[in-house]
C-alpha cells in the first residue's frame, strides 16, 4: 500500500464517493480537471492512501527520463528493484508491467499532470488508448488522469477528437471546497458572535475571484 502523509484532509466526501464507485467496477477510468490549486493532487492522494496506487506525476522533462521515473514508481510499488535498472523505451512495457503485478488484485495507476506527457510526445493519447484498450481495461487497473490546464484536458481526454474519447467512464471537474466543508473546521475557533458572517463574506470574495 502507498503511505501518503495527508494532514487535516476537508471534505470531498462527494468526489470521494465518485472515485470509490468507479474503484469498484470493472474499466473505470476517471478524468480528473480544474483549476490550479483547488485541490485535485490531495483529493488523488486521500483516495489511494489506503490502496494498492501507481501514482505518477507527470513533468516536463523529457520522455526517456518520464519513463525512468515511472519505472522507479513500478520497482517501488512491485518490490521489484531488477525494474529501475531496465531502460524501458515503450510506454506499453510499463503498462504491461503495471497490470502483471497481482492480477487478482485492483490497482490504481494515476498519470497527475497529464497534459504534460502530451506535450513532450504528442501521441501520448493515442499510446494510452492502445494501452487502455489491449491491457489496462482488462487487467483490474483503475486509470485516473488528472491535470489543470483545462484546454489541454478538453482537447486530449475529454473531446470527441481525442483517441481518448469513449474510454473514461466518469468525469469530475474538481470545484472550490464548500463554504460548509470549510467551516466545520473553522467553526470551532470562529464561533464568536458576528465572525461567521465576517467568515463568510471574506470566504465568499475569494470565491468571486476565484482565489480560493
Ligand atoms: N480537501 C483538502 N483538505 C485540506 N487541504 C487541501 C484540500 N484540497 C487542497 N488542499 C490544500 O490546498 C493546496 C493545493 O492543493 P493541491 O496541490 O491538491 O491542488 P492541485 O489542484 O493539485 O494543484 P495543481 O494544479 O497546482 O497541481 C495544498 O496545499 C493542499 O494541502
Ligand atoms: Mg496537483
């Protein structure tokens, strides 16, 4: 199991709810998007904690030195060390080796920063489709993409152009925490008369202008 250290995690019992679903089924594969900071990585991150998750964040480095990485998450996760010392040159192999690993078991593989890996190969959508179809639907893999540059998510895993399209079984554009959620923290050391108001007001413009 992946250990994630996650302080104080708030709310998102919808999302989560969402993400639980999808784990259970067979061929889930779920597009996570929004806006920078709200709260996609520590909502990816909450929900694996406690499963068997290749969790891979995507850079902008280039492809051979993306594949190394993610063969040094395959070696850490498998336990199998003899996989950083190969020099993988196909995204397939890494698949493959993903959906190898205890095939009576369901695994999360998430590619964080998805947009990412587009721009240093821009056939990365049609690998993962090739991927999705002739390994990962079958092999008890759940697939979570997720990234923040909406335009680049719209075009390469939600639109009708991309080889993406068809595949993903759910969809969450990720919102700002619910003024409710956020106060069921705060409340306890804004419970004097007249601070929740204030609270609020101040929590409602960062809403506006979407700070928050
Ligand atoms: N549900 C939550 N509970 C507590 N803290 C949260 C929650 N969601 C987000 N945060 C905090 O907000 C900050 C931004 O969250 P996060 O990195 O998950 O956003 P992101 O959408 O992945 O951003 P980016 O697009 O830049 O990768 C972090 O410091 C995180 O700890
Ligand atoms: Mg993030």
């Amino acid at each position: 199991m992946l250990e994630v250290a996650q302080v104080n995690f708030i709310g998102r019992k919808e999302e989560l709810n969402t993400l639980e679903k999808e784990f259970r089924r067979d061929g889930s594969f779920v597009v996570i998007y929004g806006r920078r900071r709200i709260g996609k990585t520590t909502l990816i991150k909450e929900f694996i904690k406690d499963k068997q998750a290749f969790y891979f964040l995507a850079t902008e480095e280039v492809e051979s030195q993306s594949m190394k990485r993610l063969a040094g998450v395959v070696a850490r996760v498998t336990g199998n060390s003899m996989l950083q010392r190969v020099t993988f040159t196909d995204w397939l192999d890494l698949f493959r080796e993903i959906a190898d690993y205890r095939p009576g078991e369901k695994k999360v593989l998430v590619i964080d920063e998805f947009p990412y890996l587009v721009k240093t190969n821009a056939a990365f959508p049609s690998i993962l489709q090739n991927a999705w179809d002739e390994i990962l639907k079958d092999s008890n893999v759940m697939l979570i993409l997720c990234g923040s540059l909406l335009s680049m998510m719209q075009k390469h895993a939600l639109s009708h152009d991309s080889p993406l399209y068809g595949r993903r079984s759910a969809q969450i554009r990720l919102k700002p925490l619910p003024f409710t959620d956020l106060y069921a923290v705060t409340g306890d050391i804004l419970h004097k008369k007249g601070e929740e108001q204030e609270a609020f007001a101040a929590y409602d413009s960062c809403r506006q202008w979407e700070i928050l």
